[in-house]
C-alpha cells in the first residue's frame, strides 16, 4: 500500500454543512466508509485536499420503516443491512448482498452509500501510480487508450457493487442532496453505461438515502455472487432474483446483474417467461438470457468467459433455491 | 518421598518462546523501529522490462531541501547473488534494467512526500531492448542475451541419465507421457519487506535490523555491496512476519538501506509497499514439466522422464539450486531404479524467483504424483497400492546417491487411509464428490553449505553466570517457525532443567555465533544438534563440578536437572549450588556447540550438480483431499484435508502440528488460486485483491498426524517439520476432482474458470462420442 498524503478532514453535522464544505474546497471528496476511496487515494487515483466525513450526519444513518416504502440512510454500514430483520423481512436479496461484500471488517465500516457510489474496477486502473505511469496510463485515467478493448474508445471498468443489482429488483429510488437541493430519482438512473463515468450525480451531490417500495406481497429474491474465494473479493458476477409463482407458473420474474458491465442492470427480455412453469428446461433458457447480457470484459484477471457462464449458472441455481 | 527426575521439554506440546510479544503486539518488526533522526528511504522503479540505462541525473533529486542522500549504483562497490557462482545482480541496476519494477535509484529524505517528490525529479534515459516475458519467448532464436556471460538465456543447463531408463520403459506394462503447467507463485507473506540501518558516521559503522531469513548472508552482500569491512557491520534480526524462503538471500532492500545510511550520515527506515514486495519476489518459477512413466501392472515404477522448464526471472538467484532440485528429488521418496532429467532454468524479463517453501520440489513432485494416480486408474489400482508398490527400505542410499537413513512413509500411508475412511469411503461419496491422495518429502538442510569455508553447519554458545540463568546465543534466525523455541527445548532437555532458566538470544551478528539461516528446512536438524552438543560441554563442566563439591567421581555423580547428588541418600547440590561451585576459579561459563554433516549425506557425483538433493534426513508425507465440486459454477470446496507427517521425534507436536497445517494451507492456495500474472512484464497481481490468498472461508479443518521415524543422526530422532506436507496438497487436489468429476487437470492453479474449461470439454467429447456411437448403431 502506498503512503497517504496530508488532507484535510471536515465533519459536518448535517447534509446541508456537508455540501457547503465540499462547496467550499475546490479539490474535495465526500469520505464515508473510506474502504474503496482510501485505498484509491493511496493509489495516486484520487487525490483530494480536504475530505468531508459523512458518518457524523444523523439523518444519514436511520433506517426508517414507511407504510408503503423503507428507508435507508446512505451511511448506514453493510453489516446493518445484512442484520436488519426488516430488510430480511422485505428485501431479502438487499440484506443478503449487503452480507457478501468483501469481508467482515469492511462490512463494519463500509455504507450502503459507498457501495452503490462505487468506483468501476478494472485491473489495468486498480493499480499504483507508477504501475499506470509504466503502463501509460488508461482510457478511464490520464490515458488514451483502454487496455481491455485497444481499438474502442469506450471504457469497459466494471461497476462491482453487491448491492445495487438487488436494490434494482425492488425499484428502488435514491435521494440525492446537492447545491441545488434535493432530488429524487430510480436508482437505475444513478448509472450510465460507460466506465468513465458511470455515476450521474453532479458536482458536489451526495447521496442521502435510498427508499425502497414495499411489496403487496411477499416475493421471494435472492442473491449471489461469483468469486474466487469466500472472502474479500469483488463479485466477478453478482446476481439477484427476484422469482414470484402464482399457481406454479412464474408470475414475476426480475434478474439484477453486477460486476459484468460498467453499470449495474436488469436483465432484459424476462417478460416471456411469465407463465411459463419453472421446470429445468425453463430455467435453463433463463441461464442463457443472463449469459448473453452478462457481457463480461478482460477487467479481471478470471477470464470473461468464466463470468459469462457463472453469471447464468448463478441466476439458475437462485431462481431453484429462493421459492 | 518425591521422586526428582530430570525436567522433560522434548515431546511435549510447548508455547513458542516468542509468543507472548507477539500475542501482545510488543514484537518489534523492522518497521516498527523508530529514531527521532531516521529518514525515510524510498526507491525508484525501472518503468520498463528491457533497456540500456543511458544516464541517470540525480542533480535535481539531490537539490530539493529535505532531500538526505540519493543513491545509484555508482554507490555500490560490486554486485551481489545468492550463489558465489552466479552473483549477476546488483542493488540498484548498473547499466540495464531487465524487468519492470527493478531498483535504478533510491533517495532518503525527511518524510515521505519529500521522498516521492525526489524521486520524480531523478531523470533516468532508457533505450528500451526486445522484452521476453515467458521461458520459450527468452529461448527462441535470435533472442537477445539478458546476460553476455548467459548464452540463450539458460542459466542452467541440466541432466542427468541413471539407470537404464529405456529398458525401464520397454518392461512397463503402461507408459504415460503428459505435460503439466504451474504457475509462478509469489510467499505473500504478512510483513511487506523492510530494513532500519543506522550509519554511525564517526566510526564508520553501519547497524540494520533487516526483515530477513538470513542475517549472515545480509551481512555478506552488505559489505559486499557497500565496500565495508566485514568487522564494521552489525546485522540484528528484528521479529519476522513470515519469509517461506523470499527472505533466503539478501534483498535489495536490505542493501539499499545500508547504501541510504551511509550517504545521509544517519538512519533510514525503507519500508516497501505490497506491490514492491510482490515485485522483489523470490517465488515459485512457472514451470513446464513433461513427465513420463513406466509402471508394471502391479504398479511398479520401472522407469521415470522428465524435463522441466522454468523462467527463473531477470537474475540468477537461486536458479541452480532450484533447477537441480526439480530433478534430484525425483529420488528419495521412492524406489527409482531409473530415471532421465532434462531442465533448462530460463532467464526472462519479469522479477527474479528464489526458494519458495518446498524448494524445486513442489512441480516436479505434483507432476509425478498426479500423473502415477491416473496410471492407477487405468490399471484399476488402488493409489495407495500403487504407492506401496514403490516404497523404500531405510536405511538406504538412492540411485543419486541420497542418503535416506530413515522413513516413515508406509507409516504415513497407513495413517492417512485409516484416517480418511478411504477403503469404506472412496468411490462411494455420491456425484461430485471425490477423495485423492498423494506423497511428498523434504530434505532436513542441504547438507552442503553453499559458502563452503570449513566451518561447522552450525554452532551454539551457551553462557551460564551466577545467577544460574542459561542463556542461548544463537545465530539462528527464528521467523515464525519456532526455531529458538526448539533449541530452548533441546538445551532444556540434554540438561534435564526447566525451560525458563533458558532465554534465547537470536541473530545479532554482535553477540550471537553466525549461523547459515534459516532455509531448506536446516535449523532443526543442525542447530538442534549443535544446541545439544553445546548442552552435553555445559553438563560435562557442571558434572565436574558436582563431583569435586561433594567430593565423589564425576562418573558417581547423577545429575537430575535441578538436582546433582551422589546417590539416593545424598540430598544433593541445587543447580544453583552446582553453578557456583563451576564458577570457582573460572569465572563465567562459555561454552560451545557445534553440528556438521557426515560425507555420506553430501549427494552424488554421478552428474554436474548432484550434490543439490544431499542431505542429512528426508521428512515425508501423505495426504488425503476430500473435495465437493459445484458442477455449475465449477467452483471446488475442499471439505477436509488428512495428513501425515513423518518428521522424527516430534520435538514440539504443538508447533509441529502448526507447520504441518500452515504446509498444507500454502499448497492449497498454489492448488486452487494463487499466480502471478503479467501485462508486458507489469505484475497484475501486486496486491492482496489480485493475488488470491486463501481467506479463512477457504480452509478446510486439517487433520495431522505425527508419524515419527527417528532419524539416528536427528536431534533426538527429529527431521524436517515444515516444508514437507506443501507438496502433497497439489497433487492430492487434482487426484480428488478427477476422482469427483472424471477430468484430469494438469494445469495449476486450478481455478473454477480453469475447471469449467475442463468440464465443458468433457461434456462436449461425451456429446460427440455419443453422437458417434449413434451413427454406428
């Protein structure tokens, strides 16, 4: 790990003290769990002055439970998600992707915020200053050239939260705080496709929590993810199911995907299996839908092909366990 | 009445001697060293696999305030390596760089900011050369030379022919040729590589406390490399947060921070990040094994061939030994009446490999073993018969003339089986499951020294005074492994005292005899021999004393330990009353311990090299791997791990046990997940993302036996404990998914994506020889 260099540390009481802070600083970066952003600054990626702390805003850590809808504080940590008996409750795809990021010490200090803001991953970008200055840089980073694709002009980095696939599921909405005030907006939206930049908060926007409508009724989701060991590591394909039968037949059926493409996404073109009962031959041509939208790019040294095949494997074996 | 018997501290479960500073976070590691003057050292990294070095300007480096010293290899006096036969490298790059993160500058300043800004103003010219990155790239014709005095860019060239191994072959009721691929593997260890040197200016003389296996050869290449009298340097082993061989032979970290010392005129603290340590490296060399085999049906081995191929990295290193390994150890284990070796050792563009636990070992043995497993398949032989069809008989000397005193390795087979269930359980574990077996061994210390001066192995000094304490001066580096514990033992029992009368102090070259280092599985056999040979000289000395105070023969006396008495009836002399008693007239005590090995142990003369394989006892080992694979995602759970490990008299079970899980746990990462990986040359994998260490979820529960051969020169019986047990893993691991899925891998590490391949060809061979099989119905 590289050194640290001196910053500035702000600890505002409210959002509105946040955004005036990091107004204030011209190179300034909102800072909360610090286990994707510290590690980036170590790194020579990021390199701000002053740093605003986020944890110390009351408003951003309750979880609130709504009549029709849930709220989550962006700074609420990721082992309180996977904890949270209300979450389990609704949302059980949420708690249980919130349970398999990294490991136990970053779920403690980590917030659901940072993981749905997280940086897109590429192995060519998650390195040291001297390793990309060696490497003349990158597409997404002082560089003109992608190391995944040469000949393209797009940046293929992979967003590789957990838990935005399983926030997808249930349309969720993030509340987003900036100069100009507030706004809410689908989740969905937070992301463009282009690992440069794939989140469209504006300047000096934080997020201040995600509301989740509740379900009419219970339907089962899940999630899992790919990765080479139980522990610590990224998602080299995240995958959440959301799978509900009314007589036997699937009568609602969303698939969320991670870590395969610079955006987090629902699986596209499921409407045809409605009706269909869930039997090996239909979960099957489920697995193919999710493998040929799980686009994977050379961004991790497991190779592509690999996160393709298991991002369909994962999606089938969810779709048989969750109901 | 109390019976007073000699106090037991061999056989028994012990704590380490160290363990309570590091279970209190008081253990000093090289980066914990503070001083009020000390600067920050900091290096500059070739950004390039392959170039002339046409000009190095400092002078803006050198002008920036805050900036101590900036150093090149003009501050080095000669360049350094590990074998006095090949020392081609030198601490900051002296004309050319031949791999990507090689050291060309290092600068000390006051922080670290100050550093890094230095190092940006160094203004190095390159003129960038042809790059090769594998072992076939760098061998190819027309291929530049890394090295003028390394034609080809084969450091070593190896053979060897004993036997008659076409005959073997031609007697064979199977033969069976496969190729197999591992990758390079790096030690990860926890401590990141680290050196404190203070320079004391007035007296020209330089102290370091250097994160090292082997202070001695540190000192060594520190004098070397800096021009400095021997007699000027003190070299202190801090604590060790691990080395498994990457610290055998002196860093260039190390060096740099004596060179920094020097030039600031005071003290440097050079701590490398993770991705600089995974760049010094000094792992495990990809290698491309061909291995081929000739067994009867009742799965005799009549004949072994083998080649091997490994890209040793941009310097010489280790690079002989480990070649030379990779071939010699195909004896010792088993009864080879014939075998051929081919290995070339590549030199290539990417960071120089050393000795990774298991030295030269690991792919040779995971070739051969998983290649005789699929044999015993063919034949539908048991694995295990199969390896009891080939045992040797101790004592015994092989056909490369290894000396093989002692073996416990039917034992181990007998142990692992029962254990595992295997006869009730193998082949009835239900679909996708599957257990596998395999053996492995490892030398006790190479019995030849590679600094051949005449000297003892090793030698101990022990020096009692009046308060009656026993302090053990060693020069033994203790890293992890417990070794100052086992020669705490080993004193404790030869004198029959307690053990905390002991205080061990370990490697400062100031106070302590020198010492080899810790590598190749030594210190336990030499050291501990050393150790009692030291404690018999003080028990002599004490007897003798004994005898003239209570006025008997010193053959009368019967020494108890903590009691010296004349006889049943006699109350006896304390310990204490007997040290006073030597003291008289003679002041301190010091006295001495020293082992070396006998003739016989050195290894053969059959084929240039043939000594690399000697030694004074082989450790062996057998394990059994249950694994469960997830036929979808391809991902393999290893559900428990049986192992048996034949070391001797187990000195200390409790640290025995220990070495022999960390052994399997390193092999299981190797097996399943660990490599090096390189974009041109850049390490993808410099960090503890990409390099894919086993987290906790991953290891299996590890069930050791202790098998205890005795070895009748070891210290009490005792032979090797902790590199023996990697081995086997690989292979076991292998055998277990061919068991539980019918696909053979021989490609490591076997990754779910590499599994998946295998899986997906399967299933497509199956489909076409059905479809065949259709046609012609």
């Amino acid at each position: 790990m590289e050194y640290l260099p001196e910053m500035h540390l702000h600890n505002p009481a409210t959002v509105e003290e946040a955004i005036r802070l990091h107004d204030a600083a011209p190179a300034s970066r909102y800072l909360a769990g610090g286990s994707d952003l510290l590690v980036n600054i170590r790194r020579g990626i990021e390199q701000p002055d002053h740093l605003v702390y986020l944890n110390g805003i009351a408003e951003m850590h309750a979880i609130t439970d709504g009549p029709d809808q849930i709220s989550i504080g962006a700074a609420v940590t990721l082992r309180e998600l996977a904890e949270s008996v209300l979450l389990r409750e609704h949302f059980a795809a949420v708690a249980q992707a919130a349970g398999e990021v990294a490991g136990p010490s970053h779920r403690e200090y980590g917030t659901l915020g940072g993981n749905l803001c997280l940086d897109t991953r590429c192995v060519f970008y998650n390195q040291s200053e001297w390793w990309r200055a060696a490497n003349n840089y990158c597409l997404k980073y002082r560089g003109d050239t992608c190391h995944v694709a040469p000949a393209g002009k797009k940046c293929f980095a992979a967003f590789s939260g957990d838990v935005a696939p399983a926030l997808l599921l249930f349309d969720a909405e993030v509340e987003l705080a900036g100069p100009d005030g507030r706004r809410r907006i689908a989740l969905m939206d937070l992301y463009r496709n282009d690992g440069m930049d794939h989140l469209t908060l504006t300047s000096g926007e934080l997020m201040v929590a995600v509301h989740v409508p509740k379900m009419p009724s219970a339907i089962p989701t899940g999630y899992a993810k790919s990765r080479v060991r139980g522990s610590i590591d990224f998602p080299l394909a995240g995958v959440a199911v959301r799978m509900g039968l009314q007589d036997q037949l699937i009568a609602d059926l969303r698939i969320g995907l991670t870590g395969v493409s610079p955006l987090p996404f629902l699986v596209r073109g499921l409407e045809t299996f409605i009706g269909r009962r869930p039997d090996d031959a239909c979960l099957e041509e489920v697995r193919d839908v999710v493998r040929r939208q799980a686009k994977a790019m050379k961004t991790t040294l497991t190779p592509p092909h690999y996160r393709r095949r298991v991002a369909g494997a994962l999606a089938q074996k969810l779709a048989e366990s969750i109901f | 009445m109390n019976k007073i018997s000699p106090i037991q501290s061999i056989g028994i479960p012990k704590p380490l001697v160290d363990g309570p500073e590091k279970a209190t976070g008081k253990a000093m590691f090289a980066a914990d060293f503070q001083a009020t003057d000390a600067t920050v050292g900091r290096i500059l990294r070739s950004p390039v696999a392959h170039a002339n070095i046409i000009s190095i300007d400092t002078s803006q480096a050198e002008a920036l305030p805050g900036v101590l010293a900036v150093v090149t290899e003009a501050d080095c006096a000669d360049g350094y390596g590990v074998l006095p036969i090949a020392m081609n490298e030198w601490a900051l790059a002296r004309h050319r760089v031949r791999y990507r993160g090689e050291p060309v500058a290092a600068v000390a300043a006051m922080d670290v900011a100050t550093a890094q800004r230095a190092l940006d103003l160094i203004d190095v010219v390159y003129e960038e050369l042809p790059a090769y990155f594998t072992a076939d790239e760098a061998r190819a014709e027309g291929a530049l030379d890394l090295h003028d005095d390394k034609p080809g860019n084969i450091e070593r060239e190896v053979e060897f022919d004993l036997g008659d191994v076409d005959a073997g072959m031609a007697k064979a009721d199977l033969v069976r040729e496969v190729d197999f691929h591992c990758a390079e593997v790096c030690q990860a260890q926890m401590e990141p590589h680290a050196a404190f040197a203070e320079y004391d200016a007035a007296r020209e003389r330089l102290t370091i406390r250097p994160s090292t296996q082997v202070p001695f050869y540190v000192h060594k290449m520190l004098a070397r490399t800096m021009g400095m009298s021997e007699s000027h340097i003190r070299v202190i082993k801090p604590h060790i947060g691990g080395g498994f061989g990457c610290r055998t032979e002196t860093l260039q970290s190390d060096l740099i921070a004596g060179l920094l010392a020097r030039k600031a005129r005071g003290t440097v603290k050079v701590v490398l990040s993770r991705e600089e340590t995974f760049i010094t490296h000094r792992g495990r060399p990809e290698s491309h094994i061909k291995m081929k085999v000739g067994m009867t049906k009742d799965g005799t081995i009549t004949a072994v061939d083998f080649t091997a191929q490994q890209r040793g990295g941009a310097y010489s290193g280790y690079g002989i030994v480990t070649i030379l390994y990779a071939g010699s150890l195909i004896y010792g284990i088993y009864d080879i009446v014939s075998a051929r070796f081919q290995g070339y050792r590549v030199l290539t563009n990417t960071p120089p490999c050393g000795a990774f636990r298991g030295h030269g070992t690991v792919k040779t043995r995971f070739a051969f073993e998983n290649l005789i497993d699929g044999m015993a398949t063919e034949l539908g032989l048991d694995p295990f018969a199969v390896r009891r069809a080939n045992l040797l008989v101790a004592p015994t000397m092989t056909e490369n003339d290894l000396l093989v005193n002692s073996y416990g390795l039917d034992q181990c087979l007998d142990w692992v089986e029962k254990a595992s269930g295997w006869k009730q359980r193998k082949g009835k574990l239900g679909p996708n499951k599957g257990l596998g077996m395999a053996c492995s061994h490892y030398i006790s210390g190479a019995s030849k020294p590679k600094h051949w001066t005449g000297e003892p192995h090793a030698t101990i000094h022990l020096r009692v005074d009046w308060d009656a304490s026993i302090t053990l001066l060693t020069g033994a580096a203790e890293i992890g492994q417990g070794s100052s514990t086992v020669m705490a033992q080993c004193v404790a029992e030869t004198l029959g005292v307690d053990m905390g009368r002991i205080r061990v102090i370990a490697a400062d070259s100031a106070l302590t005899p020198k010492d080899n280092g810790s590598y190749s599985s030594r210190v336990t056999f030499m050291v501990g021999n050393a150790s009692i040979d030291a404690a018999q000289n003080l028990k002599a000395l004490l007897i003798e004393a004994a005898a003239r105070k209570l006025e008997i023969a010193p053959e009368d006396v019967e020494c108890l330990g903590e009691v010296y008495r004349g006889g049943q009836q006699d109350q006896g002399l304390t310990f204490e009353e007997v040290v006073m008693e030597a003291l008289k007239g003679e002041g301190t005590l010091a006295v001495k311990g020293i082992y070396d090995t006998i003739p016989e142990s050195w290894g053969g003369r059959k084929y240039r090299g043939a000594a690399i394989g000697g030694t004074m006892a082989f450790s062996y080992a057998a394990q059994v791997v249950e694994v469960t694979v997830d036929p979808d995602t391809a991902e393999i759970t290893v559900d428990k791990v049986w192992v048996a490990h034949d070391c001797g008299k187990a000195l200390n079970p409790l640290a025995v046990e220990g070495q022999v899980q960390g052994s399997v746990w390193m092999g299981l990462g190797q097996a399943m997940s660990e490599e090096t990986r390189f974009h041109d040359g850049l390490p993808l994998h410099a960090n503890m993302l990409d390099y894919r260490v086993p987290t906790i979820v991953e290891s299996p529960p590890i069930e050791v036996g202790i098998i205890e051969a005795n070895d009748p020169h070891g210290p009490f019986g005792a032979k090797e404990a902790g590199e023996g047990s990697l081995t086997g893993f690989l292979p076991a691991l292998t055998n277990a998914v061919a068991d539980a899925m019918g696909v053979r891998a021989t490609a490591l590490p076997l990754t779910p994506d590499r599994l998946l391949e295998l899986l997906e060809k399967k299933a497509r061979d199956e489909r076409v020889s059905a479809n065949a099989s259709g046609k012609v119905a």
